[in-house]
C-alpha cells in the first residue's frame, strides 16, 4: 500500500512537471513580447538576446500611438466599437432565435433551424465574394458598418442558448403565464437570468473573434481612420520594420485585451 502512494506521487509529480514546462514553452514567446516591448531599439536585436531590459522604455508605447502614418489610437478605437457593437448584437439575437426556436411552434420551425444551422457548414471562403458585393451595393464599402451589420447575429450563438433554452423546466414558463406574465416577460425575466452561464460563453467567444478579426477587415476596409488594430498591427509591421521594439508595444496593446477577457471568463471558455 505504501508503495502504491509513492508510486501515485512520484507520477503526480511528473504530470506537474510536464505541465509546468508546457506551460513556460507555451508563454514564454508571450513574455520575451513583453518585455520586448519596453527595450530600446538596440537591445531588442542584440545578439545573444537578453529576457529583461537593462533600463524599462515606457515610453514605447506613448510612442507607437503616435506614429506616423498608422494611427494606432484610432485603430484601436475602431476595433473597441466593433467589438462592443458585434457581441451585443451576437447576445441579442441568439436571445432571441435561441427562445423563439426552443419554445415558440411554429410551421417549419425544425427545417428551419436546421438550415439556419447549416449555415455554419460553409466556409467564410466562399462567402467574401457574395457579402463584398452586398456591401458595395449598400454603400458601405470602407465603413465600420460592413464590420459589424454582417456579424450581428451567429448560428452558433443561436444553437447554444436553444439547447440551455430546451433544458429549463417548463413549469417555470407555465407558472408565470398563469400569473399574467407574457412572453417577453418570461424570456427577460426568467430565462434570461437562468442562461446567464450561456450568455457568458457567447459574449467570450465573440468577443475574441471580433476582436481578432483580420481576413474580413483587410478586404473591406482601406482608409488607415477606419482600420482595426489587426490591420495596424500589419502596417506597423510594414512600415516600421526596423523598430522592432515599437512593433512589440503594438503587438501588446493588441493582445492585451484579449488576455485580459480571457482570465476573466477563462471558467466560461473551458466549459
């Protein structure tokens, strides 16, 4: 027996280990970023690398805000609209078609799901042409709105908040229209309230998609006041190849957000 708790030990110690080495592999290209990002020009290219800076450069990142030619405020400005705009639409209409096809009955209501749903089976490759065409004929061609009307709603979002719909007790629902309640005052009141572990989930894989946007931008939009900080990211890329300490602050700023959200709702992510 005793032999059998070291053994158990011994393997538990070894799993920790390789996932504490995993791990460091994993961040450490995160971490070199960082604090890239507060070195000077110099010593970002020094050879052999150093991990820390010998004196912190904050001013980085006042520095790639402001330069020239790319607009990285701006960018970021765009891409916080974008974002905010696209989740709030994503978690207001999947509400919505999610409740409406969990509960209401109507003709060609599991036909239509299905294709609605079907719709996540095609591959964005061959919908740029169609959706381009769409937007020129709108006029919204290099506007913030062809990065946000287009992605208001998500077949996804629509199916996860149905089946957390579906699992709710139907006796709540029947309890409350005996009490005079209506429709839109079970979903907001009840059901709403109950999918609040959905709605998290969505609003979390939203938010990184929108945010990490960058194939669908790139093609629509051309003017550096209306890029996102994907694009910026590139042009900084671009124009400032030889700053590498000012591509690493930008690389930063646009990361950070995301890290940020990600430990946030890291438990809605896994789940």
């Amino acid at each position: 027996m005793t032999s059998y708790r070291v053994q158990q030990r011994i393997d538990r110690v070894l799993i920790y280990a390789i996932l504490i080495v995993t791990g460091f592999l994993i961040a450490f290209p995160f971490f070199y970023m960082l604090t890239s990002s507060f070195k000077t020009s110099q010593e970002v290219i020094t050879v052999p690398p150093k991990l820390l800076p010998e004196v912190w450069q904050l001013g980085n990142y006042i520095e790639v805000i402001n330069v020239p030619n790319v607009n990285l405020a701006r960018q970021l400005t765009n891409t916080v609209i974008v974002t905010a705009t696209v989740v709030v639409g994503q978690i207001l209409t999947s509400i919505l078609a999610g409740y409406a096809f969990a509960r209401l009955r109507f003709p060609g209501r599991e036909a239509l799901f299905y294709a609605y749903l079907g719709t996540l089976m095609v591959p964005f490759a061959v919908l740029i042409v169609p959706m381009y065409k769409v937007m020129q004929t709108f006029g919204w061609i290099d506007s913030l709105l062809a990065l946000t009307i287009p992605w208001l709603y998500t077949a996804y979002g629509t199916f996860l908040l149905r089946q957390f719909f579906m699992g709710l007790p139907r006796d709540l629902e029947e309890a409350a229209l005996i009490d005079g309640a209506s429709r839109w005052g079970i979903l907001f009141r009840i059901a709403v309230p109950l999918a609040k572990p959905a709605i998290a989930t969505l609003a979390t894989f939203s938010f990184l998609y929108a945010w990490n946007s960058f194939l669908w931008p790139l093609i629509v939009i051309n003017s550096p006041d209306r890029k996102v900080i994907t694009q910026g990211i590139v042009d900084l890329q671009s124009l400032y190849a030889v700053r590498v300490d000012l591509i690493m602050a930008g690389s930063v700023l646009a990361v950070l957000p995301t890290v940020i959200v990600y430990l946030f709702a890291q438990r809605y992510f896994i789940e």
